[in-house]
C-alpha cells in the first residue's frame, strides 16, 4: 500500500545545497493509465509497477525488469515519457521528502512527495514552510496523467 501526500513546489523556495542529498535520475514511461501499468529507469534499475485507483492512498506492486526488457516495453510507452531528477531529504519524525525535478516536456514542474505508514499520520502531517500548495487531492498531477501531455505548466 503506497499512503503519500504531494505538494507542489516553487522553485525559489527549494533547499539550497540539493546536491549534498541523494539523488534518483528516473524515467518512466506508461503502458496503460487505467489502471496504471508503469515502467521506470531508477539510476541503473529497472522496475514494472502496477497501481490501484486512488489519490491519498493505492495499491501499488513492484516487479524488476532487466534492462534489456526496460527498453523493449519503452518502445510501447503511450505518449510522454516522463524524466526528473529526485532528491531524497531526510524530514522529521524518520520521514523523508522525495523532491522531483521535472526535465523536458514538464520543465519547471517540482513536486515533493512524502510517505507514510498509515493514513491517520498523512492526515495529520503539517508540511515545512518552504512546501506549497497541497494537491494530494488532484489526479492532475499523477505522472500517469502528465504522461498523457493533455496540459501545459
């Protein structure tokens, strides 16, 4: 079970020094958005993940792929494939914020993800200050339905 909120982020509002975290070069590309059948470039892994209907909280499975079966199935990907950078900041209470970077079609976009245990400590999280707007709330930004390309920023 995946429980996350999401909150958009302005870019002048991000942490200075992003490069002393760790950081995710992604790319994933969908083979289906109902229900949502991804594949994802992480570094140099590769991943098959299926996801429930659902917007605070959905099922969501893992499964790896070989390179070689990565790039097979991108060829398949519907519409846009999505690229980001995503860094990983330690945030309180043993949590940690995931800071997407949008690269290509979505320059410009930055989201940051938190995830939780269950839904009662999402409900009850309160954000940093540097965090914008919440839309955990807003299919519109699921990289499911930004790969679709149907809006611009």
């Amino acid at each position: 079970m995946e429980i996350e909120r999401k909150f958009l982020i302005k870019k002048e509002q991000i942490p200075e020094n992003l490069s002393q975290y760790p950081c995710l070069h992604i790319e994933q590309g969908y083979l289906c958005t109902d229900p949502v059948v991804r594949i994802r470039r992480q570094n140099d892994e590769y991943y098959l993940t299926y996801k429930s209907k659902g917007l605070l909280s959905r099922e969501e499975y893992n499964l790896p792929l070989t390179e070689e079966s990565y790039y097979h199935l991108k060829e398949k990907a519907d519409g846009i494939v999505i690229c980001k950078d995503r860094y990983v900041i330690p945030e309180k209470d043993g949590l940690s914020i995931e800071l997407d970077i949008f690269h290509e079609a979505y320059e410009g976009l930055l989201l940051a993800e938190v995830e939780f245990t269950s839904e009662e400590a999402a409900k009850s999280y309160v954000p940093p200050a540097w965090f914008g707007e919440d839309v955990t709330f807003s299919s519109k930004y699921h990289n499911s339905t930004l790969s679709k390309g149907d809006w611009v920023l």
